[in-house]
C-alpha cells in the first residue's frame, strides 16, 4: 500500500507504531491457506489470520450459512429475545465442552463478541459467584508469568504486565496476584497451600491450558494443568480456562483441557469459533457456578449484556464451524501439523542464537535468545511468500489446518532459511 494513501492517517492500527512503521500491506481477498494482495502477490498465511481461520479462508459451508442468515436476519438484540442460531450454538456447545455428560459439565453459555470481553465476563462471572454466596470479599484473581487474556481493563489485570504487553497501565487497572506457573511436585504443593491461606480473597485462578500463547508460546504439561485444577477444587477457589486461543482444535484435541482430563468451572471462548469469518465468543460455566444467580431477585442476576451478544451471523457461522469439526478431518489435519512441525523445524537448533525449538498440535515456535530484531524479519518473510508476525523472542507458526503439503513444507522451509539469516546478522 502507498505510504501517501491520505486515508491511512485515519485509521489506527494495532500494536504499531505508526510514526516509524512502514504502511500496512493491502488484502484484497483470501483463500483457502492464501492472503491476496493489491500488488498481486500471494501470501501462505501461517497464523491463520491470529489464529482464527483453522479450516482456512472463505470456506463454503461457513460463507454460505452466514448469507442464508445475512437474508433472513442479520442482527437482533439478545435481552428479551433469542433465536434458532443461538439456541443451536448453546446446545452445541454444551455437548461438545470439557466435561460433558458429568457434574462438571458446561452447560450454561453467555454469548459475546470478542476473546477479551469473554474473559472479562468470566471474571465478573466468578466474582459475583462468591457475592451471591455471601462471600464479596473473594474478589482477587491468581494469574501466572507469560500469561495473556486480552486488552480489556480486566482482561489486562490478568496479563503479565511484561510479556503481556501492558507494562503501561501497572498501577491503573486492579492489582491481582501474578505468580510463577507450577511444574514440579514441590511447586504444585506450594501453590496448593498459597491458594489454601489467600482463599478468603481469591475469587479464581484463570489459566490458558497447555500453551500461553501470545505472552511467548509458553507450553506446560497435561500434569500441570491437571493438578492446578485439583489445588482449586481441593481449595474452594473457581478455575476459569482461557481456552481462545487454544479451543477448536488447536492443540490437538478439540480443547486443550481434555488432554489433562479436567473441565474447568468456567471456560472462555472465541477465535476459531467462527473459523475466522465473524467475530464471536462466549463464556460458559458449570451448574454450581449458575445456580448461583438463580433467585427471585434481579440484584443476583448476571448484569451484563453486550450490545451484538449472539448475533446471528456470528451464530450461524460457528454453527457451520462446529459442522466441519464434525464431519472434517481435523484431528489427522493438526496430527500431520505436528509431525511435519517437529521433523522440519528441529534444523533451527543448530543455528547461533536459537535457544528452544517446539511444537504442539498445530503450533511450531522457535525461540531465540535475543528478540530485539525479530520484527525486522516480517518483509523478509513477506518477500518469500509468506506472512508470520515475530515477535518477542519467537518466531511462530499457527497455520490453517487445511494446509497442503506442499503449503506446509514451504512454510517451515522458509522459517528455517530466514531464522539461519537472522542467526549470521
């Protein structure tokens, strides 16, 4: 795009600095794996538009059932109302979370419109739990190092501020408990007591199962996930599982949490819930944490309602989403993902520089020791046909599922030519 397009000026861009930056590059249509620009270039988008579009762009099934809608009712507010779409998307979802079919089951989804405001209701959510209970002094939130939830005022109180990108607004959003993520027996058994001695403040402990992902691509164990959900439910303490980022497939498995085997109290979701067509999210949460606002006053009801919560269009194109999950070839899709992440990237150990070189699910990272000029790296990707965003200390890789093989080499190829480069600068 021409740096001297006057329009620019008016739009503000995320996570830039426009006075330095150099001007955006125009999409003008997507495909499948493949982002379209002005000049005629192709891009192999390899984070899937943030992560979003897992069973790649513009894919029948989901446009089409977002235009049947688009004809018959595009928007309707949710307070009063409700429609089939929604309904569908809530029974769906309901038999399809973390724990079904148990006590834990989630069967109660609230509908919103973006990954930051599902966490920001699922930490009113558990606040107002234990205020409805009698408890209101249990309002604190335990948060871990490297941890993201989001850009909202309280999606940001439980980011690390550093690697959260939030250092800024410390002092100005509530102070929660940040801490060290636990892995071994000895750290499990210390948060298990620290939990055990705060509890009297602490409302949730909120966690982004397997993969802390945009404050570095952070793995952790099944094991570790499984014995902070024990500490919480062993310590009375709701446990909330940031699951955007990870949930629809990512990992894996459909959500990261069914590889500890646990259902978390509340979970939060969004991204691929729509397969990156449409904005949508939702927070679901357990019969005990419902039954919590049931009663004959409206003072202990949940006082919260987005203006486009279950928006229709939204609606219908994670009703299509969740189709293909069904009926797709997801789980062999992200298991060659993995397979082919782990074969072709293990080559980046051996450059100067790099310090870890992982993967899980449909999730590659190299990291290196020193970020400070990853950034630089993106029109170099971009003159090779592809487009990834560094950043941090990483160079990452979140592609659609439906990449072809000869997409999927072509990626880990090129980050492995431009990581040697970075590695000789």
């Amino acid at each position: 795009m021409e740096k001297n397009d006057d329009r620019l000026h008016h739009v503000w861009r995320p996570y830039t600095q426009m006075q330095t930056e150099a001007p955006p590059l125009k999409a003008v249509r997507t495909e499948g794996a493949e982002i379209f620009l002005d000049d005629g270039r192709r891009l192999i988008d390899g984070i899937a538009s943030w992560w979003t579009a897992c069973h790649g762009y513009n894919h029948g099934h989901i446009t089409n059932a977002i235009k049947l809608q688009l004809e018959k009712m595009p928007h309707v507010m949710f307070g009063g109302l409700t429609h089939e779409p929604a309904l569908d998307l809530g029974q769906r979802l309901a038999n399809l979370l973390p724990g079904v079919g148990t006590d834990s089951a989630l069967k109660h989804v609230f509908f919103s419109d973006s990954g930051s405001v599902a966490v920001e209701i699922a930490l009113k959510m558990a606040a107002q739990y234990w205020r409805n209970n009698g408890q209101p002094e249990r309002i604190k939130f335990v948060c871990f190092r490297h941890a993201y939830h989001g850009d909202t005022m309280g999606a940001m109180s439980v980011c690390d501020p550093e690697e959260g990108m939030h250092s800024h607004f410390t002092g100005f959003f509530p102070e929660q408990i940040l801490t060290v993520l636990p892995r071994t027996q000895d750290e499990i058994k210390n948060f298990s007591k620290f939990l055990q001695r705060e509890r009297r403040s602490v409302a949730a402990v909120i966690l982004e199962p397997l993969v802390q992902a945009a404050g570095g691509m952070k793995f952790h164990e099944a094991g570790v996930l499984r014995s902070i959900k024990a500490a919480c439910k062993a310590n009375d303490v709701i446990f909330i599982a940031d699951e955007i980022a990870t949930g629809f497939g990512r990992t894996g498995t459909m959500f990261a949490c069914e590889q500890a085997e646990i259902a978390p109290d509340i979970i939060c979701l969004g991204k691929a819930m729509t397969g990156g067509s449409i904005s949508m999210a939702a927070t679901a949460a357990n019969d005990q944490i419902w039954q919590a606002f049931q009663s004959n006053h409206i003072s202990d009801a949940f006082m919260h309602g987005p203006t486009y919560m279950a928006n229709p269009l939204g609606c219908a194109a994670a009703n299509a989403c969740l189709d293909l999950f069904r009926t797709g070839d997801w789980r062999s899709q992200t298991r060659k993902i993995e397979d082919h992440f782990r074969q072709s990237l293990e080559v980046c150990k051996s450059f100067p520089g790099v310090v870890d070189v992982r993967s899980k699910g449909a999730i590659g990272v190299v990291e290196v020791s020193d970020g400070s000029r990853l950034s630089e790296l993106k029109k170099y990707f971009v003159s090779e046909g592809v487009w990834v965003r560094p950043f941090g200390d990483i160079i990452y890789l979140m592609p659609p599922f439906i990449l072809t093989n000869r997409q999927l080499s072509y990626l880990t190829d090129t980050v492995s030519k431009i990581t040697r480069f970075w590695s000789k600068l």
